[in-house]
C-alpha cells in the first residue's frame, strides 16, 4: 500500500516533471534524503550512474535500502550547510527539506542546491504550498512534532532565480500539497 501512495503522490509527479529529461548514467545528489526512497525510484528508473544521499540523520541512513541500488551509493550523514564535496553533481534534488529551514536559511538552502550542481545541470525541490492539503497535513506533522513552514510558488521561483537557476518545468503534487520546479543551473 505505501509503494502505491507514494507512486501516486511523488513518482507520478515526478516523472511528470522530468518527462524527457535523461539521468542515464549521470551522479545524482539528494539532500534531506531520509530513506532515499525517492533516488531509488530515480536511479531505477532512468539508470543513474550514481546516487550520493545526504542527510543529518543516521536514523535515516539505517533504514536505507541499500541492495537495492542499481548504481554505487554513497551516503554522507552533515549538515546540508556544511556540505562540502570534492566534486559537482549532475542532478540535485530534494522532496520535503526547505520548509524546515526559515528566513535567510531558505535562500542558503537553494543556493547549496545550485552550488552542488555543475553548470547545465539540473536542480529539482519540491516543497509545501499553502493549500487546503496542506493544512491538513500540517496539523498532523504537528502532533509529531514536525515544524514546517510552507512556501508560496512566487517565492520558490524567486529564490531559485536569484541562485542561477533557470526554470524549465513546474509540477505539483496530487491535492496541490507539493510545488515542484526543475531548473537548470546557468553561467
């Protein structure tokens, strides 16, 4: 059952907004992985060369499902802020991070987005919009302690614009919860 939720609320937006987009064999970053379930259907589905997850939380990197990459993985437990790898990416994403950060954080949060990825790569963020299926869940992420604040669509364009990011494509989630953009990363 939760294959099938998550298949209609993420990998169906998803691959609606990288119609036509190719991740053949190309390294993949995501940030605030969790679980990484969301590089494992990328990396699955468009045969990535590599996928790096990255999150704080060791608690997360212990229910990762690591056999089931068909790439190397490699997963880094830092802060997203203090993220320094020796190399850039070619895809970089996040589902769900953003919100969780507030004021001028959200303005570092893209730029760490954009400076991970190599020129002409490609970024793609998800986050909360103020809508009606947002609010209900956020009174539910509230009872289990989650403090998120949501976006609106002009500010996520705005703030990815101001970190050189063009945007190509826009997508939401079902019931509007999750606005998605994919941009790619200019000069």
């Amino acid at each position: 059952m939760e294959n099938l939720v998550r298949h209609q609320l993420y990998f169906k937006p998803i691959d609606k907004l990288l119609d036509s987009i190719s991740l053949e064999s190309k390294d993949i970053l995501e940030l605030g992985s969790g679980t990484g379930s969301n590089s494992l259907y990328l990396a699955n589905t468009r045969k990535a060369g590599s996928v790096t997850l990255l999150d704080f939380s060791d608690k997360a990197f212990a229910r990762v499902s690591t056999n089931s990459y068909p790439c190397p993985l490699i997963e880094k437990q830092a802060d997203i802020l203090s993220f320094h790898p020796d190399k850039s990416y070619d895809f970089v994403h996040s589902t769900g991070l953003i919100e969780h950060f507030y004021d001028n954080e959200r303005f570092e949060v893209i730029k760490k987005h954009s400076d991970l990825c190599r020129t002409g790569g490609l970024v793609m963020i998800w986050v909360p919009v103020f809508s009606p299926a947002f609010k209900y869940i956020s009174k539910f992420n509230r009872r289990i302690g989650i403090q998120e604040l949501p976006f609106t669509r002009n500010e996520l364009q705005v703030l990815c614009s101001q970190n050189k990011l063009e945007i190509i494509r826009t997508g939401e989630t079902a019931f509007g919860a999750l606005y998605g953009i994919l941009g790619k990363k200019k000069v």
